[in-house]
C-alpha cells in the first residue's frame, strides 16, 4: 500500500518563547505605535528651572550688598590715591609756571644785553675814539661794554639752565597728566562697578512678592534675633571679666605696696580717646550711609571710623584694607570700646565697639548709622587703633 505523504508541518527546530495570543500581541504593537507616535509629534523638553526661594534671594542680596562694599573700599583707595596724584600734578603745574616766568625773565635780561651790545658795536673803534667827547670817555665805554659782555655769558648760561628746568617740569607734567586721567578712567570703572551690583539687588527686592517680603523681613528678624542673643552672652562675659578686675583691684588696695609698672595709665589714655570717637559717632547715628562718603552729612564704613577717630586726634588710612593694619589686633574677648572690629573674609566692612557686644557701623546703603550686634557679620578680626 503506497505511503501517503503527511500534511502536518514540519516541526520546527527554533527554540519556542512562551505564547503571546493575538490580542496580547496586538495590545503590544499598538502600544508600541503610540509611544512612537507621541514621541514624534511632542518631544519631551526640559522642564523650567524652579524659582528661587526666598533664602536664596536673601543670600544674593547680602552677597551683592557684600560685593558692593568691597567695591566701595576700591572705590575709596582709588580716590584717595586720585586726589593725591592731582594735588602733585596741582604742584608741579604751579612749578612750571614759576619756571616759565623765570625762563622769560632772563630772556628779557638777554635781551637788553644784546641791544646794548649792538648799540655799543654799531660804530667802529677807531670812529668811536674821534666822536668820543674824550679819550676817557671812550675808554669808560669799552669797559663797560666789556663787562655787558661778561654778564650776558652769564645770562646765557642761566637762561639755558632755566629753560632745560622748566623742559624738564613741564614733560614731568604732561607724564602726571596722562597718568592722572588714566586713573581717573579707573576710578569711573570702580564707581560703575559699585552702582551695578547696588542695581541688581535693589532688581532682586523690587521683584518680591508682598508674601515674600514678609518672609524676607522674618528672616531678617531671626537673624537680629540670633546677634543680638550672642552680643549678651558677650555682654555678660565682659560683665563678669569688669566684676573680677574689680576684685583684684580691691585686693591689690590692701596688699602692701608695690612698683607701678605704668599699665594703668596706658589704659586710661586709650579709654580717653576711645570716649571722644565714641561720642563722634553716636552723634552720627541716623545719617545715611553713602558709599564714598566720610562726612559730615553722610558716611560708609569705613568713612564713619576714620572720622571718629579723627575726632580724637588719630589719624586712620581711609579704606577697610589699611585701617586694620594699623595699631595692635587684639582677640573678639578682649575688645574694648573704641576698638575697630572686621568683618568679611575680604575685611570689606568695618565697626566702631561700644562694649556688651555692639557696635556702632554704618551699615549699608538704603541703611542710617545705627548700633548693631557685632554679630550680625562674620567677624574677620580686630584692631585697636591707638
């Protein structure tokens, strides 16, 4: 009986996946065409950045507030170093204009010996012996015009003298010019400088929400809050070092004598001058601050100490920079009143102490001189100034 041939398909030899039915298959595929579909006609974009909080916001503005003062104290170095430059320049103008006079003085001389001198040759010897009114007379002559001779070699030489000086001056003038206007030019930089970063944060203010200016000023209550706390322990530390001092005072009364080593008196002389800076500027509190300004009307920081101590016969360089380097650093628990506390990394801001941990500062621009913790700032160091 002939084989019938099989009509089964061959059984396949692939490795079989778990089955998948039609409508699991089909689910798939139409999820497959979506996804595709979405991601052609809306393609995903990066999502906006979140707006910044309102502690962000009060840390850029104390940075660019802080940003400001260390432009401020450039400001200031630049100027002072400017109005120096222009009272030399001032001077060596002044000294051309006495060497020019000079210069033109004995060309004058020059010139009168010079007509003289062709007055007296203009007529030969011999015709000047037959026209004289005597031999003598013709001899006082030519003497005399001998000795105009001697006194115009000398004021040749002194004009020429004259002259190269006042070359000399007046080159140095032109140089002090030109270098004058470049920092004037550097000086106009600074200033933009200090006005731009003022400008972005009074931008970053005006853009607050009323709710966010709320916020703002709690936070800023806080941290008055949290200064203020510091500046009483330090209040009662100063209070309990004063009650001890006091007490070894009383004890030294009793003990026998001894030699004075004269450390009281040094004391007592700075505490004099401290009290006439410290009355200066209470009698400022309420002005202004004004960036660039050191009185009378409005101050900086820095403007603020110097005068103070001015007011008590010290004289303190006029920018952050150079008043700490002057007199002796002294540590935070030591201060005492009149001494100048830092602040900053950059030592962009300065504060006069009054004790119990105050001082009085002017703070910053929009802000009037007023007592302060000195713990409101970072504290970069301390001097005492006399």
């Amino acid at each position: 009986m002939p084989v019938l041939a099989s009509h089964r398909k061959p059984r396949s030899t692939r490795t079989h996946s778990p089955a998948v039915g039609v409508t699991t298959a089909a689910a798939l595929a139409s999820v497959t065409l979506l996804s595709t579909q979405s991601a052609e006609a809306a393609p995903v974009t990066p999502s906006a950045p979140s707006a910044p909080t309102v502690e962000e916001i009060q840390k850029k503005v104390d940075d660019l507030y802080r940003q400001a003062g260390t432009a401020t104290q450039e400001y200031n170095r630049a100027k002072e170093a400017t109005d120096q430059q222009r009272t030399k320049v001032d001077g060596i103008l002044d000294d051309v204009a006495r060497r020019t006079d000079a210069v033109n003085e004995s060309r004058r001389a020059l010139g009168s010996y010079a007509a003289a001198q062709y007055r007296g040759g203009a007529v030969g010897p011999t015709a000047a012996l037959i026209f004289a009114d005597s031999p003598q007379a013709y001899f006082d002559q030519t003497h005399l015009m001998d000795r105009l001779t001697e006194r115009q070699r000398g004021a040749v030489a002194d004009y020429e003298s004259k002259r190269a000086a006042a070359a000399k001056q007046r080159a140095e003038a032109t140089k002090s010019l030109e270098s004058l206007t470049d920092s004037q030019a550097a000086l106009q930089t600074k200033k933009r400088t200090v006005q731009s970063k003022l400008a972005e944060a009074r931008t970053l203010l005006a853009r607050l929400t009323a709710e966010e200016k709320a916020r703002l000023a709690e936070l800023e209550r806080k941290r008055e809050a949290e200064a203020r706390r510091q500046a009483e322990e330090k209040a009662k530390a100063e209070a309990a070092e004063a009650e001890r001092r006091r007490q070894a005072e009383a004890a030294a009364a009793t003990a026998p004598t001894t030699p004075s080593t004269g450390g009281s008196g040094s004391g007592s002389t700075y505490a004099a001058k401290a009290e006439k800076a410290l009355d200066f500027a209470r009698s400022q509190i309420g002005k202004p601050y004004v960036w660039g300004a050191t009185g009378p009307s409005s101050y900086d920081c820095s403007g603020l100490t110097q005068a103070a101590w001015k007011a008590a016969g010290v004289d303190l360089p006029r920018t952050t920079w150079d008043q700490v380097e002057v007199g002796t650093r002294v540590a935070t628990a030591d201060l005492l009143p009149g001494d100048l506390v830092f602040f900053y990394d950059d030592i962009s801001h300065v504060g006069l102490y009054i004790g119990d941990g105050m001082m009085i500062h002017a703070p910053k621009p929009g802000a009037n001189v007023r007592e302060e913790s000195i713990y409101y700032m970072p504290i970069y160091g301390s001097v005492r100034p006399a």
